[in-house]
C-alpha cells in the first residue's frame, strides 16, 4: 500500500509539474502574442495618422492644381486676346504705312508739279544733289 501512495503521490506531483510547465508556456505564448497584437494596433494607428495626414495633403494638393488650373485658363484666355489684339495692330499697322505710302506719294507728285509748274531752276536749287 506505501508503494501504492508513493507511485501515486509520484504520479500527481509529475502531473502537476507537467501542467505547470503547460501553463507558463501557454502564458508565455499569450504574452507574446499580447505584445505581438500592441505592437500592431500601434502600427496601425500610426499609418492611420500617416494616412489622414497625407489625404489632408493630398486635399490640399488637389485644391492648388485647381486654383492652378483656373490660372492657366484664364491666362489661356487672355493670350488668345493678345494675339487677336495683336493680328489687328498688325492689320491696322500695315494699313496706316499703306496709307503713308500713298500721302508720300501724293506729296512727291506735288512736290513734281510744283517744281514743273515754276520751272527747271527751282528743281536745281531745292534738289539737295
């Protein structure tokens, strides 16, 4: 009968070391994975900032790229004005020399006549040769 107890008594204290040694394993790996899943929620909380920070940038961005784009229509627009202003100060351009031209003209034909009409020795002394 001792040695009924005492196999006994051997057998629940091995049994007992046995799930000792289970429950500071098990304990360990849930540490483990505790720390495992803080680490995580931490990552992620910081890609959320990361994440809101750069769509406030990205909002930011889109609203300069529109502002930017009404400017470069507008300044579209106002060189199309340019060079329609521009094609008609050339227009009007070649017809103010078109007209100098002609009052040249007009007034070198004059200037003929009136030297035909006082003779020959007018155009001697006015002709700068």
């Amino acid at each position: 009968m001792i040695i009924f107890n005492w196999i006994f008594l051997t057998s629940v204290v091995i049994i007992i070391l046995i799930l000792l040694f289970k429950m500071y394993y098990y304990k360990h790996l849930y540490e483990k994975a505790y720390e495992e899943r803080k680490q995580l929620k931490s990552a992620l909380n910081d890609a959320e900032i990361l994440i809101k920070k750069y769509q406030i940038q990205l909002q930011r961005a889109l609203g300069n790229l529109e502002l930017l784009d009404e400017e470069i229509t507008k300044l579209k627009n106002d060189l199309k004005a340019v060079k329609n202003r521009n094609s008609q100060l050339r227009v009007e351009n070649e017809q103010l020399k078109r007209r100098i031209r002609e009052l040249e003209n007009k007034i070198e034909a004059l200037l003929w006549f009136f030297l035909w009409s006082k003779g020959a020795w007018a155009f001697y002394v006015i002709s700068p040769n």
